[in-house]
C-alpha cells in the first residue's frame, strides 16, 4: 500500500503541516478581498464598482482553501473538529452568513435596477465585516484553548478588531497593485492609515498571547526558539517600518514599486503564522489537544494523503494560473 511505512507521527507532522498550509493561504488571499470588502465606501460608486473588479476573477477561487481546511480538520483531526464547532458554532454561523450574504450581493449587485445596486454593494461590505469579525473571535477563542471566561471573551474581541485591521490592510495594499488614478489614491491613504493599526493589534495580541499558556511563555523566554521567536515581531515591525516608507514614496515613484507593498503585507502574515505555529506546536487545541490525541486513523489517513497529494498541488496550480492570467490592473468587470 502506498505511504504504508508512514508513522503515525509522521502522519500527524504531514497533515497539521497541510492544515496550516491551507490556513496560512486561506488568510493572506481570502484575507485581502475580505479587506477591500470592508474597506468599500458607501457614498462613491465609482470606487465599489473598480474595488469589486479588483477582486471579481478571484474572490471564488480563494475560498477554496476554507473548504480545505475544514475538510483536512474533519478527516485527519476528528476530535479536534468536534470541540472546535462545538465551542464556535454561533460565530461559525455568523461567518458563514457573511460569506453567503458577500455571494449573493456579488451577483446581485450586477443585475438588479440602478437605484437597488447600492443597498447590495453595502450587503457585500457588511458581509465582509461580519465575516472578518467572527473569523478574529473564533482566533482568540481557538487560541486560549476554546475558554469561555470574561479573559478569553476580552482576548477574542482584541482579536475580531486586530484580524479586521490586518484584513483592511492588505486589501488596501491590494488595491495599490490592481487600482489606478483616484482610487490607487485612495489605497495609499488607507493603507497608511492601517499600517498603525496593524502594529498596534500586533504589539497587543502578543502581549496578550503571553498570558494565556505557561508553556508559550516558557518557550518565548528561553533557548534557543526564544531568539527565533522574539525575532519574528522585531522583523515584523522593521518591515511595516520600511512600508510606511514606501506608502510616502510610491505615489511619486511612477507606478514602480506598486506590488512591494502587497509582498511586504504577505510577509508579515507569514512571519505572525509562523511564530503562531512554533508557539503552540504540537497542540491542534491550544493546551488542551495534541496533534497525537485527536489524530484519526492511520490506515485512513494513508489512504486519503493518497488523495490529499493529487488534489493539493490541482488547486495551487490552478490557483497560480488564475493570478497569472489576470495579472496586471483591473478591468471593468462583465457579466454574462
């Protein structure tokens, strides 16, 4: 049988590898169209229509990696999925309600009479935040191991309002990529805007992250993953440092440059998930679940990685050919 002479181990390493692969891709590309979701102005049309071409050819496709890693955490992780749900059904339906409402106010919005299409581009933004609140709140729920008291509800909320923000940020370094003229304009502001945020939220959750797990504390203080750990904000703050830079020069610079921001955004997701995954490995329940305790069969998860490594690479290939094809700037979107 193919992968029979896999351990378990290495089967729990491989697929919570693969969850937080799917996770990390999850947030950094539904991540940016939540974002310019959030950041649509009401009373500016002309905006909304070029924000939503922005996004239009993508948004689809970037939930994929949702279905992803709800399906790796149901199969390879059943315990683990049952706790979770059961903790976050309410702000799982929320999400899910704000998803449904983003999809039928981005077909709606194209179809219904003029005087109808502001109430659904408004439907599509009050969606995306509703969306980005709940997925910041079931973080911080996750994070202090699926808790209930008033310091867990306190931390969530931190969370709900930093993952908005970091969300709005990206979106609008999105914009500065895809957008032209007023708009691009309009993306630099926010983004300066948000890149304050942004630290903020950073600087707070990790502070408060230290707090929650005596072993995340024991770990961020001692050697040597301390070094690499302490690291990871300090690199972080120097690239937002070198993106406030940025946002003052681009405007002038003659369109060259546009996609550093987007790259640098990208990297601070990265470095915040990578520190996230060091820190509480090798729990899939913050100090509550082991990746060993909730893992499922072996014999089935040999079985399925069978199809994990076919559809895996499908869809980042599919994926990677999406951006290709419509790299570049926006245009106006058509519906047929």
């Amino acid at each position: 049988m193919l992968f029979e002479n896999l351990s378990t181990e290495t089967l729990g390493d491989i697929y919570i590898g693969l969850l937080g692969l799917a996770i990390l891709i999850y947030a950094v590309l539904d991540g940016y169209d939540l974002g310019v979701g959030v950041l649509l102005p009401p009373r500016e049309e002309k905006f909304r229509d070029d924000m939503i071409a922005s996004i239009g050819p993508y948004w689809d496709a970037n939930e994929t990696w949702l279905v992803l890693g709800v399906g790796l955490l149901l199969f390879a992780f059943p315990e683990a999925h049952s706790d979770v749900l059961q903790a976050l059904y309410i702000p799982a339906t929320l999400m899910l309600i704000g998803l449904i409402l983003r999809g039928v106010s981005f077909d709606f919005r194209a179809k219904v009479v003029q005087v109808q299409k502001r109430k659904w581009d408004l439907t599509f933004k009050y969606g995306s935040l509703l969306t980005t609140l709940a997925q910041g709140y079931m973080l911080g729920i996750y994070v202090t191991g699926l808790r209930t008291d008033l310091w867990a509800q306190g931390f969530a909320l931190l969370a709900a309002f930093g993952v908005t923000a970091a969300y709005a940020f990206i979106g609008s370094c999105w914009l500065i990529l895809k957008a032209e003229n007023n708009l691009q304009a309009k993306a630099y502001y926010w983004a300066r805007r948000g890149l304050g945020v942004l630290a903020g939220g950073i600087i707070a959750v990790s502070i408060a992250n230290l707090t929650l797990h005596e072993r995340v504390q024991e770990l961020w203080f001692s050697a040597p993953w301390g070094y690499l750990l302490m690291g990871i904000p300090i690199a972080c703050f120097a690239l937002l440092v070198l993106c406030g830079v940025l946002l003052k020069k681009l405007p002038d610079a003659g369109g060259k440059g546009e996609w550093l921001p987007f790259f640098i955004a990208l990297l601070v997701f990265v470095l915040c998930f990578a520190a996230f995954g060091i820190s509480y490995y090798p729990y899939v329940i913050p100090g509550e679940l082991t990746v060993m305790d909730a893992l499922s069969d072996a014999n089935s998860l040999r079985f399925l990685l069978v199809g994990v490594v076919i559809v895996v690479p499908c869809i980042l290939v599919y994926t990677a050919m999406v951006y290709k094809i419509f790299a570049g700037k926006s245009e106006k979107l058509s519906y047929y």
